[in-house]
C-alpha cells in the first residue's frame, strides 16, 4: 500500500494507491491512530486508486470504523473503483460505512 495524505482544517483525505492487503495492518493502523490524536473530525479513505482489496484489507476498514466511533469522529470511504466497488456492493457496506461512490 502506497499512500498520500492531505490535511485540511476539518478533515484528513488519505489517498490509498495499489493494494490492500494484510502485510499493510501496521501501517493502516498506524495512520487510524494518528487520525484518532489529530484535531479533524472526519477521515476520508479515497480508495479511487486501489485495485485490490484481501479480506484483511476490509477488516481494516471495520477497525477504522470502530476507532473513530470511540472518539466521536466520521468515516467516509470515497470513490471505491472496479473489483473494490464490486466488492462493497456485494457486502452491502453503504448499510455499516459513509460510502461515496
């Protein structure tokens, strides 16, 4: 997982590139935690750029909810694309996440 991150006065983007996968835990939680300590209330997940999400990789996505819920802080995954929106579609996570498609 390659990423960028833009900070903006109410909100942090993440811009994930490539994949998502299970060697990338550390990493994601590393900058959920670092989400949860910063000042912005909501966290975008721009997945525009992502082609493959493993299981793991929508786990982590569970977790972020739940991280950001203890702390009274939104969650958005934007523009999931191809087999990810397919992916999303199917296990119905606009019912659980703010999803943009």
């Amino acid at each position: 997982m390659e990423y960028k991150k833009k900070n903006y006065e109410s909100e942090t983007e993440l811009f994930l590139l490539g994949k998502l996968i299970s060697e990338d835990r550390d990493e994601f939680i590393k900058i959920i935690n670092d989400f949860v300590k910063s000042p912005q209330k909501t966290f975008i997940v721009n997945l525009e750029d992502i082609t493959f999400v493993d299981s793991a990789g929508l786990g982590f996505m569970f977790i972020a909810l739940q991280e950001l819920n203890n702390v009274s802080k939104e969650l958005i995954l934007r523009k999931p694309q191809g087999h990810v929106k397919d992916l999303f579609e199917l296990l119905n996570f606009q019912s659980v996440f703010t999803v943009e498609f």
